[in-house]
C-alpha cells in the first residue's frame, strides 16, 4: 500500500522531519533574500555566482526584475542538476531558488528601510546574514546559485573541486561587475563580504561546536585512559600500532573532546606523562550510528516524495565517470 493509504497518526511522524527540512531551506532563502535587498543592493555591492550575475543584470536594467533573472540564470543549472545529480537534490535545489527569489520580491514591499552605514559594518552584518541565510539552505540540502551544480559536475568528471570552480565563476562575476559600474570599489567590497559569507557559512553547515580529535602516545596509557574516563567523563578508543623507527608495539588512544575541555585533557595527560605525545585536530562533524540511520531515513522519505513529484524511472547508475 502507499503513503497516502496509511493511517494519519503513521504519516504525521514519518513526513515530519522532511516537513522540518523544508521548513529550514524556506527560512535560510527569506533571509538570504533580507541580506541582499537590505544590505547589499543598497550599498552597490553584488553576491558571487548566478545570484551576482542576477544583481548586475538588475542593476543594469531594473532591480526589480532580479528575482526574474535569478530564475532565468538558474534554469540551465536545475536542468544540468535534474540530469546529472538526481530529483532529491533538484526538489531542494528548486524549493530554495524559488523561495529566494519570491523573497527578493517581497521584501522590498515589507522592508522599504535599507541599512546605509559605513562600508565595514555593510560588509561585516551583511555578509554575516547572507552566511547564517546561505548556511541554513546548504544544510537542509539546496543551494541557490548554480555554480555550485557546475562544480559539483566538473568534480565528479574532471576532478575540480567545487571550491576551485566556485572562485573562478565569481571572479569573472566580480569583474565583470566593475567593467559594467566602472568603479572597482563595489566589486573589492563585494570579494571582502564573500569572504564573510563564506566563514559564516561554514560555520551554520558544521555547526558552531568545535569538536577535536586528540591521538595520545605514551607508555603509561592505561593510566591516562582511566583518568580520561573517569575524571573527564570522555570515552576514547585504543588503537595498536607499531613505531616507525623502534619497531616498538605502541598503544594509541584517541580522543574526541570539546574545545574547551582541550586545555584540561592536555594537562591530565602531561600530569601523569610528561613525555607523551600528543597530535591535535579538528573535527568537521561526529555521530553516532544513531544519528547516522536517523540521516538515513530522512534522506529516504525525501527521496520517496521526489519520486511522487517525478514519477519517471531513474537509473541507479551515476551517469557522469562510469565507463
């Protein structure tokens, strides 16, 4: 039986976490769109990608058709992405540019006020609201500029990483918007705010704890391990391994801690080996098995509603690298 045969108390639960991704690409793309109507086309400054492209086009001939060439720019890039990526990433990929651009017009109706101040608080608050704005689509599984699709493609065909393809697309933005404005500080100021974008932006997709993984070396390891465990409260795992140069059996323990339980471990370490060993790294995301399978199903009730809204068959075979 489907979906739509099921009881509503068996629906409500299993629709509710794609309800909630949505729900997060609506509200990450609204203040995408309050960042650019509110901080950057005021002030002249232009975002990178097809969103630029966009902006200077606007700028160009009306800026109130941006929201227009936004959905024109992008329309290759869904098509490509609708190809060569998969109806999941497209459905969110479509969610995302749509609410953006209906932002872009609404806004300017609800928030006539533009914030005009000095150039640095422009770049700083505006860029760092485009970032949590950017940030919160990527992570519920969109994107609003269609650069990225190309990046995503040219890295499984050609190897380039998405970030290589990215900065070079808006450099091209970038110059092709001072040519157009014949002043070079919009788009300097518009590089300076991408930057901020992209740190904040970096920050909601991880997340703002700072997560570290610790490898302890030392001969007294049992006795750090039980300190760790039991003073810390952290778990950790022993790994064996062999020196390089000695041949010695050595036992590592790994460790993942909080930023701010780092200054602690180390001492406890040091306290009990002064001689040990310690390698220090970050930590782009932990879980837990179950919050992998809860990822997992997410990811397959989002797949089961793409499949209603494109009924036709896909191919389980990634069409881009297979020989």
């Amino acid at each position: 039986m489907g979906l739509l045969n099921k009881p509503v108390k068996e629906q409500v639960p299993s629709l509710l976490p794609s309800i909630l991704d949505f729900l997060g690409l609506l509200l990450g793309a609204f203040i995408a769109a309050f960042a650019i109507n509110i901080f950057f086309l005021p002030n002249n400054l232009i975002d990178g990608g097809t969103v630029g492209l966009a902006m200077i086009a606007g700028r160009v001939t009306d800026t109130s058709l941006i929201p227009a060439f936004l959905l024109l720019f992008n329309f290759p890039f869904i098509v490509l992405a609708y190809r060569y990526l998969g109806k999941t990433f497209v459905l969110h990929l479509t969610v995302a540019v749509l609410a953006f651009a209906f932002g872009l017009f609404m806004l300017p109706k609800i928030f006539a006020t533009p914030f005009i101040g000095d150039k640095l608080e422009v770049v700083v608050i505006g860029g760092a609201i485009l970032g949590v704005g950017a940030g919160m689509i990527i992570r519920y599984g969109g994107c609003v500029d269609g650069t990225e699709i190309l990046g995503i493609i040219a890295n499984k065909r050609w190897g380039f990483t998405v970030g290589q393809i990215v900065f070079t697309c808006n450099v091209f933005v970038f110059g092709a918007a001072g040519i157009v404005f014949q002043d070079w500080h919009p788009p300097i100021l518009s590089l300076i705010a991408y930057i901020v974008v992209v740190k904040i932006m970096d920050s909601v997709i991880v997340g703002l704890d700072e997560t570290k993984a610790v490898l302890v070396v030392s001969r007294r390891y049992k006795q750090i391990a039980e300190q760790i465990m039991h003073k810390m409260g952290l778990g950790l795992t022993i790994l064996y391994g062999r020196g390089g140069f000695s041949g010695e059996q050595v036992e590592i323990l790994y460790v993942i801690t909080e930023r701010l339980q780092l200054a602690d471990l180390r001492d406890l370490v040091y306290a009990i080996d002064p001689h040990a060993f310690l390698a220090i790294e970050n930590l782009h995301e932990v879980s837990s098995g179950i919050q992998g399978a809860k990822a997992f199903r997410r990811k397959r009730r989002i797949q089961e509603i793409s499949r209603r809204l494109f009924p036709q068959e896909e191919s389980e075979i990634n069409p881009i690298g297979d020989s």
